[in-house]
C-alpha cells in the first residue's frame, strides 16, 4: 500500500478540528489513508466485543501497566556505555551513572540486535526498524518498514483510555535523499501501517491538548464530525456508484471516529463516579505549555517528558513513544560547557579521545533527561506499587556505536517493574545467544501489555526478563 495522504502525517495536529470539513478526501484515495494522515483515524475496525471489554475492564480496581519507548539518535560512546556485574551485583558504566538511584528498577541488556539491518545498504535509515525488526525499504517514495510493537499494543490498550497513544519528538522530519534512502525514516520509529509513520507531536502545546480535554473538546469534535456526515449525504446523490462505494468507506471511518468520542465520554463518566481503579493525579499538574517550541533543547525535551509522564500518572493512554530527537540530529545542549558541537558532528569522533570525551557527555546527559522522568514516575504512588513500578519504559537507539553506523549490537536499557513481573537489577547479556533478537524483548514486552504473540517482526518466543 503506497504511503499517501490528503495530510502529511508530519503536519498533522492530531486533533479532528484540524479541518475534516476542508480537507474531505478526494475520492480516490482509501478513507483509512485519508485519515490516517489527519492523525485521527482508528487502527482496527470497532467491534461490538470491544464495548463490553472496556467496560469490564474500566471497573478493574488493579492499576494498569503502561509502556514508552524512548529513542536518541546517533547511537552511544561504546567505550562507556552499558553494565557490567561486579560483588554487588551490577555496576552502571559511566554513561548510565545518572541512574543509580534508580538502580533496582533497571535493567541493562547487551548484545541485543536487529539482524535486518545488518544486511545490505549501510549508513543510518537502514537501522530504522528499532521497534519492528523488519527490513526497511530502500526507496525515496513509497517508503514502507512495518507496523511497531507500540502501535499494536495501542490498538489493544487504546480501548480503554481517552487516546490510544501519543507520539512525541523534538524536531521535525528533513526532506532529503542519501544512497538511495529518504530521510523521513530518521524522523520516525512508530509506524502504525508498515507504509504509515505514526504521527509524532513535536509542539508541547498540542500534545497537552491531545491529551487534557474538559469535556468542550469532545463537544466540538462531535459537532465536526456532524458537519462532515452533512457534507458528505449531501454528496451522494452526484456520485457514480464506484464514487459511493468509496465515500461509504469513509462514512464507516467517521462513524469509528465517532465511537472513539463516545467511548471518551464513557472513560470521564466512569472516572466522575469513581468506578474501580482510579490515577493517584486527578488534573494536570503543570501548566498549559506556550505555543511554539521552547529555544532550549533541555526545556524542550523536559517539558515532553512532563507531558509523557502525567499521561500515564491520568491513565488519559497506555503507551508512548518519544523521540528525544531525531537520528541525525545536530540538536544541542548549551548548558554543558566547552561543547558546541551537535550529536551528529559529535558521534563522529573518529575515535579521538577528546571528541569522545564530548560525545559521552552529551550521552550521560541525555540519561540524566530520562532518569528525571523516570523519578517522578517512581515519586507517583499508585497503591501497591509506584508508577514506575507499573511500567515498562525503554531507552534505545538504532545504532550502537554511532562513529561506524554500526548496528550489530544496539543499547537497550528497560526501567520499571511490569505491573510486578519484572525483576531489575540485572545486566542481561546475550551477547554469546544465538537467538539474541530485540524483537524477542518486543514480544515478553507486548505479552505485559496484554497482546499475546508467539511472533512478532523477525522473531519468534519471548525474551525472559
């Protein structure tokens, strides 16, 4: 299925004010297309089991497990990153020092590895199937990798909360070509068809709103959807057959939309009368961010992280993917002295002992950013457990060593316990396994969530963890 859209999916606000009224497909293209490049389309069909399984599920008085998968281009000091096992058990390597608190939460893995990007081109867009496994296609159009872990455990998850997932970032995509390859895949590790990159936000301001509605939203979306079921009936009558067998394939879309609204009242309604399990955070803890995008790179990725974070603590979605910043990327970190360079320039190192020195600065820096994130999680009390004891967060990228684009084996660090079925404190190394998969992780990490697979991208049987 060619990657089309009457949006591009980089544009898009996630919201269905948007403009569904201007922007009505033209009819040759599928209504999933066309709404999917909105960003508000539905991944599965609604089905009549879904109903009854929410709202059995929303009187369980168990806190739910929640899942993110945090990303940071340009790979790691190889030299410094990881863990080894020592008398007390594991010992962080410099990079990962800012997680000591934290430590017992922790798990480390090594050897860890996508086997796809290993055959063929070389270079970055090819190591972009982190959360798929599949090979990525070299093309410069028809771009296609396969549907992410996130993004399937969203369709399962997503019948229970307000939004199915958010998908956030840091940086736009950049619109260039390089051995054959298109840039947008350094812009994107959810994809929620093998053809369509999930839809990231990038302006803290929108992602908030995606999230935190009074009830007014829900209101004006319903009032939209109303406008365009007008528009469209009264187009009915002009159409050829072949034009109305395509424009009921949108209706049902509209309709799916639709019930994705008055599932969303359904969760406030449950959440008003305190029906089983209720989040520990009841309203937004920090203030509507300013529009646009904050100047400082810290800022900016700790307000996504804040915003990440008190979507879980509301349980408004389950799972999250953040790209802390693109592969590729030059963004910058001022704050830390005698650096000017980006991560790009900086993971280039040459393997000179002074540029490398810089670039693990900038690596322990980013892990200083998640661990932050990760405290406030563990600072959430939700019952038996915390927050973060309640989840699954990874920390990853598409390369290990960043100076030789090399893939062979990739950075995985996991915090949180799983709802209680993960046990931290361990490097795992499978760096002698023969079957040392990432996407085996992608399967223990989907069964937690509920979505239970014996296969997933190009591996079969889960991971222990």
């Amino acid at each position: 299925m060619p990657w089309v859209s009457a949006v591009k999916p980089w544009e898009s606000t996630q919201t269905l004010t948007y403009g569904l009224r201007t922007i009505f497909p033209p009819m040759n293209l599928s209504r999933r297309k066309f709404l999917r490049g909105s960003g508000v389309a539905l991944g599965l069909p609604w089905l009549e089991s879904v109903c009854s399984f929410g709202a059995e599920s929303l009187k369980s008085n168990v806190a739910p497990r929640r899942l993110a998968v945090c990303f940071t281009g340009n790979g790691v000091n190889p030299h410094h990153w990881g863990a080894t096992t020592g008398a007390n058990g594991m010992e962080f390597m410099k990079s990962l020092s800012p997680l000591e608190p934290l430590k017992k939460h922790i798990s480390v893995f090594k050897g860890l590895w996508n086997p796809t990007t290993v055959e063929g081109e070389g270079g970055h867009y090819p190591k972009m199937n982190v959360l798929c496994g599949l090979k990525v296609k070299k093309t410069t159009t028809d771009v296609e990798v396969g549907t992410t872990m996130d993004q399937l455990i969203a369709a399962q998850t997503g019948k229970l909360t307000p939004i199915p997932s958010i998908v956030l970032g840091t940086e736009r995509p950049s619109y260039s070509t390089d051995s054959g390859f298109t840039s947008i895949y350094s812009a994107y590790i959810s994809w929620s068809t093998p053809t369509t990159p999930a839809p990231k936000e990038i302006f803290p301001q929108q992602a908030f709103d995606q999230l935190f509605d009074d009830g007014s939203r829900r209101k004006r979306d319903k009032s939209i959807l109303d406008l365009v079921l007008e528009d469209a009936n009264g187009l009915k009558p002009k159409l050829s057959q072949r034009d109305k067998q395509k424009l009921d394939e949108y209706l049902t879309s509209v309709r799916e939309i639709e019930q994705r609204v008055e599932l969303a009242e359904k969760i406030s309604q449950v959440e008003t009368q305190g029906a089983g399990w209720q989040p520990s955070v009841k309203a937004p803890t920090i203030p509507r961010p300013a529009a646009g995008i904050p100047t400082s790179a810290e800022d900016h990725l700790r307000l996504m992280f804040d915003i990440m974070v008190l979507a879980f603590q509301m349980d408004r979605t389950r799972v999250a993917t953040f790209m802390m910043n693109n592969d590729l990327s030059n963004m910058r970190f001022p704050s830390l002295d005698g650096i000017s360079g980006g991560i790009h320039e900086l993971s280039h190192h040459a393997n000179d002992e002074h540029r490398l020195s810089l670039y693990q600065r900038v690596n322990q820096h980013q892990v200083k950013l998640w661990g932050e994130a990760l405290a406030k999680m563990q600072a959430t009390n939700e019952g038996e457990r915390t927050l973060l004891e309640n989840s699954m967060i990874m920390l990853t990228s598409s390369l290990f060593d960043g100076n030789a684009h090399d893939s062979r084996q990739l950075p995985v660090v996991l915090a949180g316990g799983g709802g209680g079925s993960i046990q931290g404190g361990r490097l795992h190394d499978l760096s002698a396994d023969p079957n040392r998969k990432l996407c085996r992780l992608h399967i223990a990490l989907m069964d937690r969530m509920g979505l239970r697979t014996t296969h997933f991208g190009d591996a079969e049987n889960a991971l222990a963890i």
